[in-house]
C-alpha cells in the first residue's frame, strides 16, 4: 500500500460522520454519538453504513487498480 492510498483512505473515513451529518441536516457530534452507541437513530445508522460502505468501496477499488469506469489503470512506469 503505497503512502498516497493511505493518505486517500484516511480522508475518505476522516470525512465520514461530517458527510452523513450535512446528509441528513444534523450536527457532526450527533452523528458520533450515534457511531458510538450512546444514541439511536435508524436513519442516521443507515446513512452511516451507506456511507462506510461507499469509502470502503473506493479504497478497495484503488487498492486494487480498478478506476471509476469498471477499467483498470495502466502503469506507464512514469511517476504522475
């Protein structure tokens, strides 16, 4: 794993509850304390799991070369 994907993966979770929370019109605090137990919320769970799912996805889909297209990315040998 190179330094730029755990960089892209440490944003894209780092976003997470900030996300769900515009998402759903309700502050970030709320949102974490709903990750965490302390309050529930059916709907803002869901929005979380949609969520997680989604960065999940994304890191996996970098990791393994592919690109938004469904293709996947050639290595040209030069560095971008």
């Amino acid at each position: 794993m190179t330094a730029t994907t755990c960089a892209t993966a440490i944003s894209l979770l780092r976003g997470l509850y900030a996300r769900v929370a515009r998402d759903l019109g309700v502050d970030v605090s709320y949102v974490s304390r709903i990750a965490r137990g302390e309050r529930r919320s059916k709907v803002a769970e869901k929005a979380l799991n949609r969520e997680f799912s989604k960065a999940m996805k994304s890191i996996k889909n970098g990791l393994t070369g592919k690109n938004r297209n469904g293709g996947t990315r050639q290595w040209s040998g030069k560095r971008r």
